[in-house]
C-alpha cells in the first residue's frame, strides 16, 4: 500500500504518535500494565518509520537544489594564471 502526504501531515502524526506514546509511558507509570508499555513502543516504531521516510524525502529536496555542494578543495597549479614582466 502506498500513501502520499504532505510535509506538514507527516510532521502532524509524529507529534500525535509522540503525544500518544508520553500518555501511554505515564497510565504505565501508574498502572504498570504492560500493555500500555507495548502501546508506547508501537506508537515509538511508528514515529521512527516515519521519521526516516521524511529525513529522506527532505535530504532528496536538498539534493534536488543543490544543498551540500561544495566546491572543491584541491587547486591545480598548473591552471593558476602567471605573471611575467
């Protein structure tokens, strides 16, 4: 399956899932019921999934407009200009 969002849609459900997961950390914390441990992790592998599908839709924008290039860093000094008298 594949599903298109925006920048902004991905960056909203990853606040939610990081909500979601500090909730279910804090009902543990009181309840210790291990299945809201499980949740927070779901909620943890979620986030980071797409995490790393929007660092990589990111660095392909900088790539696209050129971000990180750098010039180069050896000279050749056979192509510097001479001056003579």
């Amino acid at each position: 399956m594949k599903i298109e969002l925006t920048d902004d849609e991905v960056t909203t459900m990853m606040v939610a899932l990081d909500n979601y997961g500090d909730a279910k950390r804090l009902e543990w914390a009181e309840s210790r019921d291990d299945a809201d441990l499980t949740e927070a992790g779901s909620a943890e592998w979620c986030w980071q999934k797409l995490f790393g599908a929007q660092q990589k839709f990111r660095n392909s924008i900088a790539d696209a407009i050129g971000e990180g290039e750098q010039p180069p860093t050896t000279i050749d000094p056979f192509t510097l200009p001479t001056w003579t008298e």
